[in-house]
C-alpha cells in the first residue's frame, strides 16, 4: 500500500495525457515531429522547430548525459523537508531533448558534469508515475 504522497504532483492536461500514461506503463514517450523528425520536450501542440503540428509519440531509449544540477539545502515545500538536501537535475537525452528530474541511487557528493544516466520510474499515487534517472549501469 503507497503511502500519502506530499509532494507537488504534475498536471495531466490533453497535451501531456500520453507521456504520463506512458510513465505509468514504465516508458519514456516524447513528441517527434513527422516532418522533420525531431524530437522535443515540453510537450506542446506543434513542433518547436519547424512548427508542423504533424507529430507522434514515440519510445526513447531513456539514457542522457548529466547536463547540470543543482542541490538543494533549504526547503521550498513542506513535502521535501525530509529529503534535505536532494538533487535536481537536467538530462540531455541520447535523442536530444532535455529533461528535468532527480538522481537516485548515487550521493549529492558523487554526481559529476557528463555523468551517463538512464531513466527509471517510480510509482507515487495510483496515477502517477514519475521519471527518475540512476547512473547508468
């Protein structure tokens, strides 16, 4: 039985209804342009790039590069007074876009620029599902 979950929850919104469902089922879906074929992240209703609103979702690999970090030492939310400090990171994706999430599974101390990570999910509430990343093994 999952426990009362206290920190802020994402949005789910006609734009995002699929990355979440994706989370859910333990993958990392983005948007990628059926014109251009890039892809990109946040979701929005038209490609970033060439602004052709003929896209996809599609499955990435769900590895990156460790772009940039910071730790936090102050709490900003009540629901994070107990992991003090904690990380959060941002992931350059193997297919490009960048994301925001935390590391797991390594101390604060430990992370490094250039770090290879690989996404994971944890289940918090019934419906959601959150992407973490870990060092990549």
């Amino acid at each position: 039985m999952m426990t009362e979950y206290t920190k802020p929850l994402p949005i789910i919104s006609p734009i995002n209804q699929i990355c979440w469902n994706s989370a859910k089922k333990h993958e990392l879906r983005l948007q990628r342009c059926n014109l251009c074929e890039r892809f990109w992240y946040p979701n929005s209703h038209q490609c970033p790039y060439c602004w052709s609103r003929d896209y996809s979702w599609k499955k990435v690999s769900g590895r990156g590069t460790l772009n940039s970090w910071v730790i936090f030492h102050q709490r900003y939310y009540q629901g994070f007074k107990d992991d003090i400090p904690y990380n959060v990171i941002q992931v350059e994706l193997e297919e490009g876009p960048r994301i925001i999430s935390s590391l797991v599974g390594v101390q604060n101390e430990e992370i490094t620029m250039g770090m290879p990570v690989e996404v994971i999910f944890e289940d918090i509430t019934k419906e959601i599902t959150l992407p973490k990343f870990q060092p990549l093994k």
